[in-house]
C-alpha cells in the first residue's frame, strides 16, 4: 500500500488541511493500492504562496543555472526509474515494458531536451534602439490527466523551469504516484525552496482552485474538452492566460503506393497503444477502396501481435482501461457502432477471454465506417479503430478534416509528393509520416477544437514567458 497523504509545499512534505482521502486504484486488478489526500483550497493557496515568494529570485536565475538545474533533474529521474516503471504500471495498468519504452523515456526527454533548447534559446534581441525581452510568466498552475502521467507532468514542468516560471502542480486523482515520484526526484536535485508545489486531490476543488486563483499567472491543463471550456471560462475573470492540450480523433491516411501489411502495423499500433489512451491516438484509418479487402486482411494478420493482457507479463502490449468508468465508457461506444451498422472485424463488447478481473478491453476493429458516425466522430479513448474506404485523395482530406479537432494527422505512403500535399493539407497540430519515432523538439497542440497553445522543445519554453519591450534602449 502506498500511502501519501501529504502534498508538497515550499520544498517539504506538509500535512493536509483536510481529512479526506481518496482511493487509488490498481486497473489490473482493481485493487485499492494506495490513498492520496483529496486536496483544500488551503492547501492550494499555501502552494501558490509558496510558489509567489519563490518566484522573484527563481526567475532571476540565469540560463546556465537553469540548464544544470534540468540536467541534474534528468539524472535524479535516471536513478528513479525502477520506481517510475513500477508506480506507472501499477496506478495507470500500462504493461511494465510500455512503462518504461514510453512512460519514462517521455518524461526523461522533456528535460533533457529543454535543457538541450535552452544553450541556444535567446531571452533578448535588439531592434535598433528597441530592446525586447522575454521574461518568465510568473505562477503557473498546470493540470495533467492520467493517460501518460510522466509525459504530460514533464513537458510542462520542464519548460516552467527552463523559462523560469515557478509552478503549483495537481496531477491526475486517479495517477497520482508517478508525480510524487518527481517532486522526491526535484528535491533530489535541489530545485529551490517554492519552485515546485504539488497539491493533490480533486479537480472540482484543486483545479478549479488554480483556475480561478488571482494569484495564478498562467494555466497549462492537459485532458477534456469539457473541463477545458470550464477553465477557460474561470480564467477569463482573472485575464488568465491559458494553454489546453485537449482531445482528438486523428486521421491516419494510406496511400495506394504502399504495402499493406506495413501499413496495417502502423495503423493498429497507433490505435491500440496506451489501450487506446492517447489523444493523438490514430483511431480513424482512411484506407483507397481499391485497397480496402487487402488491408482488412493484413489487419486481422498482424492484431494477435498486438496482445492484451497483465501489465506484469513482459508479453502483454496492451494493459486495461484506467478506470471502471473509461471501461464503461468505451464498451458504450462499441455498442454504438454496432447500433450505427459499422462491420466489426475484430474485438468487440466484453472483456476478452481470459481477463474477467480488471478493466480489459477487446482491441476492436470496425469497417464501413461512415464519417458521420459517433464513433467516426467522437474521442473513444479505448483501442477502438474505425476504417473509411476513400475514392480519391481529395475524398480522403475531405474527410480527415470532417472533425472538430485538430491534434495530429498520420500519411503512411512512399510518393514524397503526396505524401507532402497530405501533410500540409490535414489541419492538425502534428503530422506523422510512416510511423515516424517521437522527436522531442518538435512542437506538441492542436488546431480547433483540440486545443490552444504549444508544448514540448523551445516552443514548450516560449508558453512560459511574457514579452517585454524596452524602447529607447541606448545601445
Ligand atoms: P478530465 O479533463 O476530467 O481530467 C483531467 C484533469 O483535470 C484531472 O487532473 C482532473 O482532476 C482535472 N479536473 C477535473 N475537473 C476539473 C475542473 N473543473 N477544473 C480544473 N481541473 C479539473 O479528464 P478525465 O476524466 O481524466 O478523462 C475524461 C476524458 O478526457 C477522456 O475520456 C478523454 O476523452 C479525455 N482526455 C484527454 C486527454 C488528452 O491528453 N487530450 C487526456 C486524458 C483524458
């Protein structure tokens, strides 16, 4: 049983002001493996007291102090990272080896690569006799799911501290451990007193604490749509600035020129990886019709590789659904696209064979898929794959922009022509061409309704400054 019920303020572990608890939950076993505080708004204003008076002298610091301060970080989180594959396994139910090729190298990334961004991020430039600055925002509050609870917890802490900001954190109630993991790992590092704060608890309370907060400078929230709107909505009284990283229902288009079988990998790795729990999760596949029988095939072929089962047994490439909830929700969907007359291929309701215990879920495929299906439509978050048969390329942008978001995009194909005329024509936030590896430098938002802002790499950094200009500057 892991047992933390303190949150951490001003470089110490403190005692609630609160006595409630809340439960967290193993999704594989559906266990209760630890408590957490459910947080007050006591505790968040002390956390953002403490984050106000550490900020004058932390946003003074210059960028060597900060490039050393995210390296030694990175090394911290490198001693840690049994505890981090351990933790992330048991709180989110992702297979032990997911934890660590994807969970931890992510949070790993972000702060070496901030630190790599920041030996050549300029923090002035000169117009004339104009100076202009860029000077960090203040307190930031950032919000984070439980999807990747290292990946979107690092990007944003890595790119506050790169700018200088300090930062009052509440991760996700239901995975909670891995972000306790990182403020041990920051004062392992001797991040200064009040830099980082961490309040958990709900976010009814604690995020809607930080939202509304007049001592708040900026919000990074990663998650719904719908609590999204909410932020913003309570920002909006304070003038908060506000950067959401929210859902997405991302094309993934396959050109004719391309092997199917290849292509079938791709497309079910996109869609099946996390269990389905990503927001640029590749989960509509617009396939030629000449080519769909063939690509059905190689679907069906390469998805037993593709196996679900328990996050402990180094065979297993999915794990549950976090939560009874997400379990309920996406068995929902599925019934959905019965009802709607989509073909499924693969997978379908109930839990698969085998795995009645824990949150587990059929990778489903479905086929004759109409755009304008709720599942074609609608962020499942669960391996569900929905495929469109296209006539001709223009039918294929057509569709894939026949969203109201816009995270990311996927072209799997070999003509370098078209494969371009798709990329620059899907309106989303981040293109993936054949399955292409992560590039931590690369900017990380979406267009629409999929979100507002930039995270990750030196566009990351520049959400956490303010812009000053110093006119007259004698040179
Ligand atoms: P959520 O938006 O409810 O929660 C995300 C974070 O916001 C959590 O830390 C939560 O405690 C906090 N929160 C909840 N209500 C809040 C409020 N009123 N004010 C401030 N913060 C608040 O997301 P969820 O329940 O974890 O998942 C629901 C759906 O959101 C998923 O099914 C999926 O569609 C989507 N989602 C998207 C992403 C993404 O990366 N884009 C990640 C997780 C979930």
């Amino acid at each position: 049983m892991r047992s933390h019920l303190k949150h951490f303020i001003n470089g110490e572990w403190v005692e609630s002001t609160g006595s409630n608890t809340i439960d967290v939950i193993n999704p594989a076993t559906e266990e209760v493996i630890g408590q957490i505080s459910d947080g007050t708004t006591e505790d968040l204003d002390k956390a953002v007291a403490a984050a106000r008076a550490a900020f004058p002298s932390f946003s003074q610091t210059t960028k060597e102090e900060r490039i050393q301060l995210l390296n030694r970080i990175a090394d911290e989180y490198e001693k840690r990272k049994s505890d981090i594959v351990e933790a992330i396994t048991q709180e989110l139910g992702s297979p032990l080896s997911m934890s660590e090729k994807s969970h931890y190298k992510m949070g790993l990334g972000h702060f070496r690569q901030a630190a790599k961004e920041l030996e050549s991020f300029e923090f002035t430039e000169r117009r004339g006799n104009t100076l202009i600055r860029k000077e960090a925002i203040g307190v930031s509050g950032l919000i984070t799911p439980w999807n990747f609870p290292t990946n979107q917890t690092s990007t944003k802490l890595a790119s506050a501290f790169a700018a200088g900001s300090t930062v009052v954190l509440k991760p996700s109630e239901l995975t909670p451990f891995a972000a306790i993991i990182l403020a041990e790992v920051f004062q392992a590092a001797g991040l200064p007193k009040g830099v980082f704060n961490l309040v958990n608890g709900f976010g009814e309370v604690v995020g809607n604490g930080i939202s509304s907060h007049p001592d708040i400078d900026f919000v990074s929230f990663t998650g719904s749509g719908a609590v999204g709107q909410k932020i913003s909505e309570n920002a909006a009284k304070t003038i908060k600035k506000v950067a959401l990283e929210l859902g997405g229902k991302s094309p993934l288009i396959i050109l004719e020129d391309y092997d199917m079988k290849k292509a079938a990998k791709i497309a079910v790795s996109n869609v099946v990886f996390n269990s389905g729990q990503v927001c640029t999760a590749a989960t509509r596949t617009l396939v030629p019709k000449s080519k769909h029988d063939e690509f059905i095939e190689a679907v069906k072929e390469v998805l037993p590789d593709f196996r679900v089962g328990d996050p402990q047994d180094s065979k297993s490439f999915l794990g549950p659904l976090v939560s009874e909830k997400q379990y309920h929700r996406v068995q929902g969907y599925i019934e959905k696209g019965l009802e709607e007359g989509a073909t499924l291929i693969a997978g379908g309701t109930g839990k698969p064979e085998g795995l009645e215990k824990g949150y587990f879920v059929k990778p489903t495929v479905f086929t004759n898929v109409q755009n304008s299906m709720v599942i074609a439509q609608e962020e499942i978050f669960g391996p569900v794959m929905s495929i469109l048969a296209y006539e001709n390329l223009n039918e294929a942008i057509e569709i894939a922009n026949d969203t109201i978001y816009g995270l990311a995009g996927y072209v799997i194909g070999e003509d370098v022509e078209t494969v371009e005329k798709v990329a620059s024509s899907i309106r989303a936030g981040r293109i993936v061409v054949n399955g292409a590896a992560q590039d931590f430098s690369a900017p990380f938002g979406g267009y629409k309704q999929s979100g507002i802002g930039r995270e990750w790499g030196d566009y990351g950094i520049e959400e956490y400054l303010e812009i000053k200009s110093v006119v007259g500057m004698p040179s």
